[in-house]
C-alpha cells in the first residue's frame, strides 16, 4: 500500500505470504520500486513491486532451522 504526501492511498497490493511471520523491512528503490523483506517459520521472503504496486519479484529462501 502506498499513499502520497496528503495521506491519500495511491495503491493497494496483495501477496500471498506463508502464515506465521511478516514483513519486517521496506525499502524504497531509485527507480520507484519497493522492496520488503521478513521472515516466516523457516524461511524468508523478499518481495519487491513497482511504483505502481505490481509485483516485480517474489522470492522465498529456506532455511534448516527457524529464523
């Protein structure tokens, strides 16, 4: 979800996420991208949407033990 300098809602976007966990990091991108980042169980998911909030990438790493 992204909202401009009035607080007004510019765009809404879902992603389906694993349960138990959430995104813990955003980050704003040059080019107008946003990448967020979090963890869920075992593993982590990295997400990143453009300016318009259409998904770019999804991404899901594992790991042997719960982060």
């Amino acid at each position: 979800m992204a909202f401009d300098s009035k607080g007004s809602k510019v765009w809404e976007s879902a992603v389906s996420l694993p349960t138990n966990g959430q995104f813990s990091q955003a980050c704003a991108m040059s080019d107008g991208s946003t990448v967020f980042a979090g963890t869920f169980g075992k593993s982590m998911q990295i997400v990143r949407v453009d300016a318009k909030g259409n998904l770019i990438s999804n991404k899901t790493y594992s790991a042997s033990k719960s982060l």
